[in-house]
C-alpha cells in the first residue's frame, strides 16, 4: 500500500523521481511499468500497471453506451499514457498533463493506498489550507465504518 506524502523533484526533462519509500513498494509488489493519468488535468495519478489493469477490467465489463464510462475513459485517455521507470527510478510525466498540472521543480507525491498522485506542491499546499475538514466529514467517515 502507498500512504503518506514524500515531496520530491520533477526535472527539468518532466521525469519525476519517485520518493524511496514508494519505489520499495514498487520493488516488492510490483513491475516497472506505470500508466499515468489525471481526471481533472490538476492531479497526475500513478498507476502501476497491474492497478490500472484491474480498472480496465471493471470497465470492460460495463456497457459502452454508459456515458460516465465514456466520460472516464475520454479523460484519463487524454491525459494518460504508459511509461516505464528508468534505471534510477524516475518515471517521464506526461507533457500535456505536466502543462495543465503545472507538475515541475518540487512536487507532492501522495500514496493513496494503490496508485500516486503527484501535484504542484505549492497549490496543494493552498487547497490544504482552503478546504478543512469538516464535521460532515468526519461524520461519512462514521457512516462508512472508518
């Protein structure tokens, strides 16, 4: 599972190294290919493959008229494309996304249990401090078990 946040650098190329911490995870349970997308063109979202296979396969099993499928599929298809990490475990972003993302220089990188998200650290920061965590959320939280 990734979880925290390990801030890092996205070079000068868009190749984003990933943090220590993540690439041991990686090593252990899974292979060195990655589709990275986004839905929003805000947030890069880092698949191993293996993670967005099962996705893929969810999909699949949907109809093609279903309009939140078709929706889905237009955006992380836009902004998505397969890499594989290099030698020195850095991953190549995406430059449509590292455009519209603004992923460059320093970074957040974020384990949300099966994938990464990579964002521009400084606006992260921003909607950290913007949007707090509510009572209504704590409560779902509740509602849901958690």
């Amino acid at each position: 599972m990734f979880r925290g946040n390990h801030p890092t650098r996205v070079d000068e190329k868009g190749r984003l190294k990933v943090p220590a911490e993540f690439k041991r995870v990686i090593d252990e349970k899974y292979a060195q290919k990655f589709y990275i997308t986004s839905l929003d063109g805000i947030v890069a979202q880092v698949y191993p493959f293996e993670e967005w296979e099962r996705i893929e396969q969810k999909l699949a099993a949907l109809s093609t008229f279903n309009a939140t499928k078709k929706k889905f599929l237009n955006r992380t298809n836009y902004y998505g494309q397969v890499v594989e990490m290099d030698g020195q475990g850095r991953l190549l972003v995406p430059q449509i996304l590292r455009e519209s993302a603004q992923i460059r220089g320093e970074v957040a990188v974020l384990g949300n249990l099966t994938y990464l998200e990579v964002r521009n650290l400084e606006a992260f920061r921003r909607e950290i401090d913007e949007q707090a965590f509510t009572e209504e959320d704590t409560k779902t939280l509740d509602e849901l078990g958690i």
